[in-house]
C-alpha cells in the first residue's frame, strides 16, 4: 500500500510535526509513504529528522502533480491551511480518484469554513476533518487519529 501525504506552504507552525506524525502513523501502518512538499516545507520536515530516523520520503509538491496517476497511491492525506493548499488538494484528489483524507486547519475558523468548502464544492469523496488550529498541533492530531481509525 502506498500514502501521499500532500504539504503546502510552512508558515503554519503546526504542519511540520503533524507531517512527520502522519508518516510515521501511516508507516505502522504498513504504508509505504511519500511526502510532497514544496521546497521550504521539504526543507523543515528534513531539519526535523536530522538523524534519518523516520527516513523519510520527500519529493516536490509540483514536479509529483504533472507525474501521478491514477492507482498510484492507496491514500492520500492532505493538510490544507490555505486556499493554495486546498486547491492542490482537490487536484491530486482527482487525478489519483483514491481514499483520501483531508485535513484542514486555520486559527480563523470562517476560513476553515471556507476551506472545507472548495473542497466538497468539487465534488471530492474526501473525509474531511476540520479544527481550529494554528500553533498547537494536538487538534489536528486528535482528528489525524480519528481519521486512521476509520480508515480500518
């Protein structure tokens, strides 16, 4: 089985933690894992594992857009705390039209709102788990784990 898990832009503090969390999750799992990311985000997610412990899988956010395909992943997981990153969201979830889990944060809950919006808006058959969080990883951890859990 193979995850994508999808990283937009860094400047929320809570991503990088809940990125390496998500991929060690899913690796228990039996997930074989690829991370996404955009160059900063890549960047942070590699300073948090200084020692390769979780050997992490890392490539680029676009390159990985115009190279997937259908049946290329198993899950994808997305954490969504922008417009841009909801956006990219969708769009691999249409393209890999697999289980996927979507997971959107904001400290300002009408753009959660929004957010979740645009996704269901596309029509995706995403399970979406929304939280007010900006700075505290622990809301979108609970619903990370919530959403493994129905995952089984």
């Amino acid at each position: 089985m193979k995850a994508l898990i999808l990283l937009g832009c860094p400047e929320t503090p809570s991503q990088t933690p809940m990125a390496v969390y998500a991929f060690s999750k899913l690796t228990q799992l039996g997930y074989d894992v690829t991370i996404a990311a955009n160059p900063a985000a890549s960047k942070l997610v590699r300073v948090s594992d200084p020692e390769n412990y979780y050997k992490l899988n890392l490539v680029d956010l676009e390159r990985t857009l115009g190279e997937i395909g259908e049946g290329d992943y198993d899950l994808l997981v997305g954490f969504v705390h922008k417009d841009a990153a909801a956006a990219f969201f969708v769009t691999f979830d249409q393209i890999l039209n697999t289980k996927s889990i979507a997971l959107v944060f904001e400290r300002d809950l009408d753009l959660v709102g929004e957010f979740v919006e645009m996704i269901e808006e596309s029509g995706s058959k995403a399970k979406i788990y929304a939280v007010r969080a900006f700075h505290n990883p622990s809301p979108i951890k609970v619903n990370f784990d919530r959403a493994l859990k129905e995952l089984e």
